[in-house]
C-alpha cells in the first residue's frame, strides 16, 4: 500500500513540471530505491542448479512449501516440509541458522518464490528458489 501511495505520489508531481516537482520526484524515487536495497532478497535459480548444489556436503537444508498431503504424496530425498502458510513473521524452527543455504520448492513454483521471499524478509541471507516439483527431473520419494 505504502508504495502504491509513493508512486501515485511520484506521478502526481511529476505532472507539474516545475523544478520544485522534479526534485521531490527524485526524492521519492530515491526512498523508493533505497527500500528495496534493505528489503531481504532471494535468488531464483534453475532446477538443474539446485540439483547440483544438492551434491555437495556444505550444511544446505531443501525446503518444501507445500502442504502435507502433497509432501506424502512424493517429495524430493532429505526435503523437509515447512508449508508456506506456516511461515508468518517467526523464523521456522527448523531454520536457525539465518546464513545457512536453503533451497526451496513447491508444486508449481508460485508458493516457493512467496516462501523463499518471507525467508529472505526474515532475514536468511542464502535463500534459493528453484520452482516447481512438477517439472523436477531428479528423484522422488514417498513416505
């Protein structure tokens, strides 16, 4: 809401044409620029990406955000499951380490790239987006 307000502000003065407008404008833009560079960020990366960074010993965790019955019905070997409505505004329990490299997924990709940015919003500083179970070409397990 507040950026859809700074932005409505932004065009509403940049219609004035005075220099006055003009300086505000960049001021706006500014503060705009600058709250997206504190804003946590994730990385997006290709499935064949992740899957490599999957072989190396280097303390990574893979994050399913999918709901249980989904998770049951096959997930990716080692994934553990923190559905995407679970994550609010405390740091999962199974995350502890904010550095530590997380890899996550869902079904289609949509529910990973919301977790991944909440995660990276609370702080986690390796957070890995990689998509959708839907189009993994790796191995799958049942439990």
């Amino acid at each position: 809401m507040k950026m859809i307000l700074v932005l409505a502000a932004a065009l509403l003065l940049a219609g004035c044409g005075s220099d006055e407008a003009g300086s505000a404008q960049e001021s706006i833009s500014e503060a705009v620029s600058s709250a997206e560079t504190h804003a946590g960020s994730y990385k997006q990366i290709s499935q064949e990406e992740a899957a490599e960074m999957m072989t190396r010993d280097d303390g990574h965790i893979i994050v399913d955000v999918r709901r249980q019955d989904e998770y049951d019905a096959g997930h990716i070997p080692g994934a553990v499951l923190i559905p995407n409505e679970s994550i609010l505004s405390e740091r999962p329990e199974q995350l502890s380490d904010t550095s530590q490299i997380i890899l996550v997924y869902c079904r289609s990709g949509r529910r990973s790239k919301e977790a991944a940015q909440k995660l990276a919003d609370m702080g986690y500083t390796n957070v890995y987006e990689f998509g959708g179970i839907i189009t993994w070409k790796g191995e799958t397990v049942t439990e």
